[in-house]
C-alpha cells in the first residue's frame, strides 16, 4: 500500500493531476485523495479547475462525464471503467423526450445522477442538496423529475408544484435497503442520537429521519451540530468521512450493508495505473456536452439565487 501511496504522490505532480473522490469512496481513496465530496461539490470543484491537466475521478460514470462535459479541454480519467451508477441507467434521452411530448408545458429537472445524453435532454439539473431550490427557480407549474423516484417525491411534499417522476420507479438500489423496522430498533437503542437519513431513501424511512439530507449537508449539519451520537441512513462510507472530520463524534450506520458496489471498484492501485497509463479517459460526444454543458450551468445559476 504504502508503495502505492508514494508512486501516486509521484505521478501526481509529474503529470499535473487532481484526484477527485466521492463520499462514498472507501478510506484509503479517501485519504489520497485531493478533496473528496458529495455531487454538487465535486461539480463545482470540476467547474473550478485551472491548473491541473489531468483529473482522475474516483465516483461513478456520470459524475465523471459531468467533470468531462465542464471541462472539454482536460483529460478526465476514471479508475475503473465499470464504475456504473444503475440508476442513471434507469433514464434514457429517448425516456424523456417522449415524455415531452406527453407534457409540453412541463420542464425538464434532472438529477445529476443521469447520463450525459439524458442530460442534454434537460432544461436544468440539480443534486439531493439544491433540488427544491432548483425546482422552486422555475416558472414551470409542472417538472418532470429523474430519475430518482424518492428525490422526486422529497421535492413534491416541499414546493407548490406537479412533480412527475421519471422513470416511474428509478432508485438507488442502497437507499432501497434502508427498513422502517430496523431503525426504530436503532432509535430504542441509541435514543438520544440524531436520525439523518437521504432523500434517495424510501418516504417512509424519511419520514423517522430528524434531518433528511444530502451527503454534504450531511457534513455541515454534523460540523455544527451539538448532538454526540448519529444515526447515518446512506452509503456506509459516509461514516468515513464523518468520523475522519469529527473524532469526537459517534456514528452508528443505519445498515452495515448499505454498500455501492459500484463505487468500491475504485482502489488506490487503479489510481495509480490511471495515473500511469493515462487510462480510462472519459470522452463525451461534443454535441451532447453542449447541450448538457447549458443544464449544468443552469443549475449553477439557480443555486446562487
């Protein structure tokens, strides 16, 4: 290990890299690392890039796409090209432009948890953590929302409008997991900690949450929070984060087995062959980026409103 950590330190100033990571990426990728965040902070970080001219991206497909559709002049680089988000996958161009069709009046929202063609089908995106915002910045009385049924329904119950999801079941199959039975069993055992739970989650497991939260408010509610003890209802490597930043702090996982396989098929050995061998670059179609390019940025835009 320690041999990978060095020759990545190596490659990572011969080749003028950035390693991204998500929350949800395991310790040791964590740890190497050049900042590690949730959706939108990882796109606002591609958003912001200057001076490297390399990027690996250590999260799934389309967040890798989305750093590749912001910066069409670096080389982004995932570790392991099989790192698929299924849910993306659940949305297709040719979902959403039927659905126009169906709904003329209607705009177009999507979760950056969507695939580049998808996105250039959409009149803005949004994360788990500005999607009512995004939502409430439009004039549009009816969204079509994808491709996450759970965060469709998280933002019906929060802003005056028609939220028709897309696909009609989309979910992420780790916030599936999360049971109402099991977490009242954590409330009877933990009962002064704090339940935060992610809108990706099923509505009745939102419903016991004290907080429901993308993963980085997540971070900044734990930051300020006053409370010891936190039961966390997403990815259990967000635990991971968590405790490295608030040491002090006890986090409890609302199930052990809430895992991305996906996202774990990164490890600091990838890296380094990435960095290597300058391999797997993410590539996107230059129509669909400009198109994609206009939504992402529209979201920016929404977001500082």
């Amino acid at each position: 290990m320690l041999n990978h950590l060095q020759e990545i330190l190596r490659l990572k100033e011969e080749k003028n890299a950035l390693i991204l990571a998500h929350n949800y990426q395991p310790r040791d990728v964590q740890e190497v690392a050049d900042f590690v965040g949730d959706s939108l902070e990882l796109c606002i970080k591609a958003l912001e890039l200057e001076d490297p001219d390399m990027v690996v991206f250590c999260g799934v497909d389309f967040m890798a796409e989305t750093a590749a559709i912001i910066n069409p002049c670096k080389k982004i680089l995932i570790p392991d090209a099989g790192a698929e988000c299924p849910m993306a996958h659940m949305l297709s161009a040719e979902d959403i432009r039927r659905a126009k069709i169906l709904y003329p009046d209607a705009a177009v929202v999507l979760y950056v948890n969507s695939l580049a063609e998808a996105k250039a089908e959409a009149d803005v995106l949004c994360t788990s953590a500005n999607a009512v915002q995004v939502v409430e910045s439009l004039p549009n009385e009816m969204i079509l929302f994808g491709p996450d049924r759970n965060l469709a329904g998280y933002v019906s119950r929060r802003v005056d409008k028609k939220i028709i999801p897309l696909p009609e079941d989309g979910h992420c199959y780790v916030h599936k997991m999360f049971h109402e039975g099991y977490l009242h069993f954590l409330r009877e055992q933990y009962p002064d900690a704090e339940m935060l739970i992610h809108p990706e989650s099923d509505p009745e497991v939102q419903s016991l949450a004290d907080e429901v939260l993308s993963t980085g408010d997540m971070v900044h509610h734990v930051a300020r929070s006053q409370g010891e003890t936190f039961i966390v209802g997403t990815e259990v490597d967000m635990i991971t984060r968590l405790q490295r930043e608030n040491p002090d702090k006890t986090f409890i996982p609302a199930l052990n087995e809430a895992v991305c396989k996906n996202m774990k098929l990164h490890t600091v050995e990838k890296i380094k062959n990435c960095l290597l061998n300058g391999e797997v670059q993410v590539r996107v179609h230059e129509e669909t980026a400009k198109k994609a390019k206009k939504a992402i940025l529209r979201m920016f835009k929404a977001s500082k409103n």
